[in-house]
C-alpha cells in the first residue's frame, strides 16, 4: 500500500484542538470519515489511553485502513456506515457518550487517486463517484435520467456553478445521442458549453459540475445536515469535535450548527438566564482556521480546507 500519497490535512491542528479531551484513559475517539487511516492512526498514537471507532461507506478505504491500524490492536474499531450513523453505531458498541469527534470531509486520496472510481475531471475514467459502491445511483445515471431542471438545481445548489442552464442544455442534447459513461466527454462537454470569460477563472472548468455531481450521488449534505448534530449530540460534558471541510456549502453546514449550540436561547429580558437557554456548545475557533501556506505547498489538496472546532459544555436540558 502506497501510503506516502496520503498526506493528512491540518493534523496538528487537528490533534491540538481533540486533545484535551482525550487525555483521560479509556476516552473514546470517533474518525467519521476515516479514509486512509491517516487521522486515526495519529489519534491512536498520540493518545496512547484512547479507544478510536472510525467509521467509512468505503469498502476499500475500510480494508486498507484495517491493515495500516492493525498493529492498534482491539483499540480501534472499524465500521462500515455513513457518518450520520454514528448514533446507531454507538448504541450497537455500547458506548453511551464519547469525548471527540472528527470529520474530514469530501473526497479521501485513495478515491481520488484511483481513476475507475471516477471521482477526478483531470483523467479518463467511467462516471461513477459512488463512495460506497455496494449501493446507490452513479454519476453517469443522474447525468442520463435527471430531468433537465433537477440537474440544473444540482449544478447551482452544489456546484455554485452559474452556467448551469449551458451546461445542462448541452448535456441533455448529446444524452440523447449517446448516454455518457466516462468522465473525458462531459469535460470537453463542459469546456465547450462556457462561455470565454467563464473559462479564465476558479481552476478547470469542470471543477464545479463534478462536485455537484459527487454530493448528489452520495448524498452528501443531507447526510452532514443529520450528522453534525448527531455528532455533537454524542459528546460528554467537555468533549469536543473538529471538522475539516472543503468547500462552503459544507462550511456553511458546520457553522451554522457550532453557532446554535454556542447561542444563548432565553427570551429577552429575563434578569437570570436558566440553565436550559445556556449555550451547549463553546467554539473553539474564531470562524473556520485555514492551512498554512507551508502545508499547502507540501499537500496541494489541504488548500480549500477550512477547519471548525467546538466543546460540549452542558448537557440538554430535558
């Protein structure tokens, strides 16, 4: 196994922020996307007293993390399971709380890196971008059955892409010449739908329509919607979660809920605040940390991360 391809993104960082919650022996640490087994393999090193559960949809990414992980011994549990089941994976393991979480979103190296699962606009590949791909519809499936204006409300919502109604129309018309199956004809598709000006700026032109099409296909932020909650839900008192994402909608995502919990909810006015208006959560971050520019140069694909932290300081109130 290569592993010198998986540079973990904003690891320190990451460790710094999960590791006062995580000094106590038998605390127990969740990898929501566990990928290579970068970030868990330095949680389980770094914290030598922690149980780690890391969970992936990715077959793949399970096996090989299980052999990088082995030497851990019954410490690290692995599970296949999209991240907003962690709720069910603790109650099946029988863990009640526990003391960090973390997410590392989007797309791992390894599914990047390997051109069959079709995730990457820069080689040939079949459209696939399943992350679990026991299950689900392909990419080439919703480019082929969507209705025209679900694809454009696809490309807009999750791409950001504004020249989603060219795109669209472009597609539709060469669909019903031939279906699309690989990655190389929707790019040139794409390249020759924008106008010139659209072409000069944000990377390959290709970029925005991809993602859109990767978080339609796995369902990515209805799953984030159900599991950043769920994860600060399953912190003890004084736990605490770090979440790196990659592009805004997912930023937007993480932000939203941190600020929620950390906002008093009284009505105004009341001259004592009750416990259960108190904030939940306090932000361990002043808004989303960025990489360093050293780390960028070493890893190019840490540049659009943006990590958030918080700690449970409360319980609900009943």
């Amino acid at each position: 196994m290569n592993q010198v391809r998986h540079v973990p993104v904003m690891l320190q960082r990451c460790l710094d922020l999960l590791a006062p919650a995580l000094a106590e022996p038998g605390a127990v640490v969740v990898d929501c996307t566990l990928g290579l087994g970068g970030h868990s393999e330095a949680l389980l090193s770094t914290f030598p007293g922690a149980r780690l559960v890391a969970l992936d949809r990715d077959q793949e990414a399970l096996r090989l993390s299980g052999e990088r992980l082995a030497p851990f011994g019954d410490r690290a549990t692995l599970v296949h399971a999209v991240y907003d089941e962690l709720p069910d994976v603790l109650a099946r393991l029988e863990i009640p709380r526990v003391q960090g979480v973390l997410f590392d979103l989007g797309v791992s190296s390894m599914q990047l890196d390997e051109a069959e699962r079709g995730f990457a606009y820069a080689q040939d590949s079949p459209l696939d971008m399943r992350m679990d791909q026991s299950s689900g519809v392909s990419a080439a499936e919703v480019l082929n059955t969507y209705p025209p204006g679900e694809l454009v409300r696809i490309l807009r919502a999750y791409g950001e892409e504004k020249q989603a109604k060219r795109i669209v129309s472009a597609v539709v018309r060469e669909r019903e010449k031939e279906p699309f199956s690989h990655s190389a004809r929707l790019v040139e598709l794409i390249r020759d739908a924008l106008p010139q000006a659209a072409k000069r700026t944000g990377g390959n032109p290709a970029k925005r329509t991809f993602q859109a099409l990767r978080i339609e296909v796995n369902g990515e932020l209805s799953v984030l919607e159900r599991a950043i909650p769920a994860a600060v839900a399953s912190l003890a008192v004084g736990g605490r979660i770090a979440v790196l994402s990659y592009h805004s909608l997912e930023d937007r995502l993480v932000k939203q809920v941190f600020a929620a919990g950390a906002t008093n909810t009284a009505p105004p006015g009341l001259p004592v605040v009750p416990e259960r208006y108190q904030p939940r959560l306090k932000l361990l971050t002043r808004g989303a940390e960025l990489p360093t520019e050293e780390e960028i140069e070493e890893n190019r694909r840490a540049a659009p991360a943006r990590l958030r932290g918080a700690q449970r300081i409360r319980e609900d109130a009943l």
